[in-house]
C-alpha cells in the first residue's frame, strides 16, 4: 500500500512538470511559426512610390510600413511630417539630385531635403547608432496611402 502511495505522489509531481515542459515546447513553436513568416517578409516588402509636389522628387520606398514617427523637433514641428526610417537599401531615388536642396541645421547630422521647385520635403538622411545610412521618409509624399491611418508615435526630438 505505501508503495502505490509513493508511486501516486510521484505521478501527481511529475504530472504538472510534464505539462508545463509540453506548453514551453509549444510556445517555442509557436515562436518559431511566428519567425518564418517574418523571414519572408523581406520577399514580400511593400513597394511604394513617394514624390514632392510637383514631381521633380520621385522615388520608391520599400519595407513594411506600419509605424511611423511625429517628431516634436524644431523642423519636425514645422513642417508636420510623419517619418518611417528604412535602410537606404531599400530606397530608391529615381529622379536626378540636381533639383534638391540639402538643409542642415544644430548636429548637422541629419540631412534634410526638400525640392528647390515646390519646397516639399519627400525624405531625410541621416546614419543610425550603428553607422547604416537611413532614410526617413515622409509619409505623406507616399502615394495610395493614408498617412494618418499609420500608427505613428511621439518622437522627443526637442530634447536631444
Ligand atoms: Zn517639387
């Protein structure tokens, strides 16, 4: 009888380890479902096509758009833009730079530029905490879009 005691104590001990062992074999599956999508998104990135006002600026702009920024900065503020940073990679400038003028302001770290013909300003550059070169777009130069349907978040800007 003290036997089956001990074997039904063990059972009952070991029964809810083996449970919890079989859930975290299921997250990290659920965890690695989740990733392979995730690594075919590049594949599938979104391509859009931005421009300034009156054209002279055209470019594509690929990735998944699905966070952009409102920066409370002294030329953010300004001019109202909505930023999504890409990878210069994954830009595509199709227009020539001659009708581009480049504007830099405290840092001199970000280059801000807008169209010498309309005043629009499609994107900026500037180099992320790694060294990659990064565009920050201007959703709202982005055609077949919605800029304000974009999640966009504050960016305290005002107080680098
Ligand atoms: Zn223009």
């Amino acid at each position: 009888m003290a036997n089956l005691n001990t074997l039904e104590k063990i059972r009952s001990q070991s029964g809810p380890v083996k449970v919890h062992h079989a859930m975290m074999q299921t997250g990290n599956m659920a965890i690695a479902a989740l990733q392979k999508p995730m690594k075919n998104l590049k594949e599938y990135a979104m391509k859009y096509k931005g421009s300034c006002h009156c054209g002279e600026i055209a470019f594509t702009a690929e990735g998944e758009l699905t966070q952009a920024l409102a920066c409370n900065c002294s030329i953010c503020s300004r001019k109202g833009t909505l930023l999504w940073f890409i990878p210069v990679t994954q830009f595509n400038l199709l227009t020539p730079r001659d009708k581009i003028t480049v504007y830099t302001f405290n840092k001199q770290v970000i280059k801000h530029q807008f169209c010498k013909v309309c005043g629009v300003q499609p994107f900026a550059e500037g180099v992320d905490n790694k060294g990659n070169t990064m565009i920050a777009v201007n959703i709202r130069c982005l055609e077949d879009i919605d800029p304000l349907a974009i999640p966009s978040h504050l960016y305290d800007g005002k107080s680098l």
